[in-house]
C-alpha cells in the first residue's frame, strides 16, 4: 500500500502537467516553452542585450534615445543577433 507522504514526494506524478522539459544547457525559453535554437548554428546558448530598433524620422530629428526597444539573444556560438519585439522569452 502506498502512503500519502510518498505521492507527495513523488516526482513523476505531476511530470505530465509542467509539458515537456527544456534541452539541457538551453539559456532562453520561447513563450512556447520550446527552447530557443540558433538561426545559424542551432547552438541553445544566448547572452542578453537590450537592442534599439531606430527609425528614419526618429534618426532625422535626434530622437533615437525614444524608439522602441527589442530584447536580443545573442548565440555564444557564432554571434549571430535574435531579435524579438515583444518576445515573452525567459532567460534561465
């Protein structure tokens, strides 16, 4: 007979509801869940930066500190620069 406090501490028993675990070593989850791969290499690890997407009119006035901003993933791999406007992605 299996006791209460062992369910309790069963793992596997609520595996099911998380959806499926992210690849090992994967540094940034999509609003999916999946993880993110490069574009160029398919590499899963990423360092964060903050990039401006600049505008003509913007530029022409000396505004450009007021442009929207895009959170970039950038692959340690080969360098090559994800960006998402309003990406919903968790940095792990």
């Amino acid at each position: 007979m299996t006791k209460k406090s062992d369910l309790n501490n069963d793992p596997t028993l609520l595996a099911g509801l998380r959806g499926p675990d992210p690849a090992p070593g994967a540094d940034v989850l999509l609003r999916s869940g999946e993880p993110l791969a490069c574009l160029v290499c398919r590499e899963q690890r990423f360092t964060r930066r903050e990039i401006k997407l600049n505008t003509t009119g913007m530029t022409l006035m000396d505004l450009d500190w007021a442009n929207r901003s895009g959170d970039g993933a950038v692959c340690k791999a080969c360098g090559y620069v994800h960006v998402f406007l309003d990406g919903d992605l968790t940095w792990r």
